[in-house]
C-alpha cells in the first residue's frame, strides 16, 4: 500500500461529494469542493511522486478557479 492512502480516499470521497452537488447544479459550492479535493489530489501526486498526477490537478484547479471567478 502506497503511504498517505487515506488522504488519497479522502480527496476521492470529496471528488465524488462534489460530482454529486454538480449534478444538483448547487453552485459555488461544488466549485469550492472540486478546488479542494484537486488539492488534495495535487498533495498526494506530490507525496507519491507522481508527476502526471500533479500536473492533471494543477490544471483541473486553474480550470475551476477560473470558471469560479468568472462567475
């Protein structure tokens, strides 16, 4: 098991938590639950070394901050 995997499941359980506030269109705060939970996936990816993991959530959080201020 790979270290930090409970924070890996916390950052998927808040992926999934905001997909579902998405889908109910209750706005912002699954733009704030998205930012957070890249963030967190942006920690591990940092924590395991994984580059491509780091790089995707980097995006995703410019991608949602972004999207947030220009609402």
């Amino acid at each position: 098991m790979k270290p930090n995997q409970w924070l890996a499941w916390v950052a998927t359980s808040m992926v999934l938590v905001s997909a579902s506030l998405a889908s109910l269109n209750i706005y912002p705060l699954y733009s704030i639950g998205f930012i957070i939970a890249n963030t967190l996936w942006m920690i591990v990816g940092i924590l395991w070394k994984e580059r491509s993991m780091i790089v995707m959530n980097l995006g995703l959080n410019a991608i949602y901050i972004m999207g947030f201020l220009v609402q």
